[in-house]
C-alpha cells in the first residue's frame, strides 16, 4: 500500500525531526549534568536548576552571587 503524497512527506519530515530533537535533547541534559558537576557542586554555590524551556536553562541563585554565577 502506498502513502498519499502529502502524508508520505509528513512521515519523512517526522522521520528527519525525530533524530535532531533527540540530539538536542542529549546535549540540554549533557549542559544540566555538566554545570551542575564543574560549577555548582564543587564551589557549594545556592543555585538550583528551576526550568528547562526548549534550549534555554532556568536557574534560581542568590542576588549576591548573580555576576559570579
């Protein structure tokens, strides 16, 4: 059985889209893993990860160490 066009190019654009998020996703939780073990673990900094929105990372510190963090 045959796809209908417009669907058959959906499925491929879905196929392509699949590998590329997963490999944004590998690299957003790589960035979460890394800040957390190089930066704030060993300088015992009072920061928390709040929010992940799609490429950006939401972290929650005190105002004193703003420019330090």
């Amino acid at each position: 059985m045959e796809l209908p066009f417009n669907l058959k190019g959906a499925v491929e654009r879905e196929a392509k889209n699949a590998g590329i998020q997963g490999t944004n996703a590998f690299i957003i939780k790589e960035a979460i893993v890394r800040i957390a073990n190089e930066y704030i673990i060993p300088n015992k900094i009072d920061g928390k990860l709040l929010l992940q929105v799609h490429d950006e990372l939401v972290y929650k510190y005190p105002l004193a160490i703003e420019e330090e963090f």
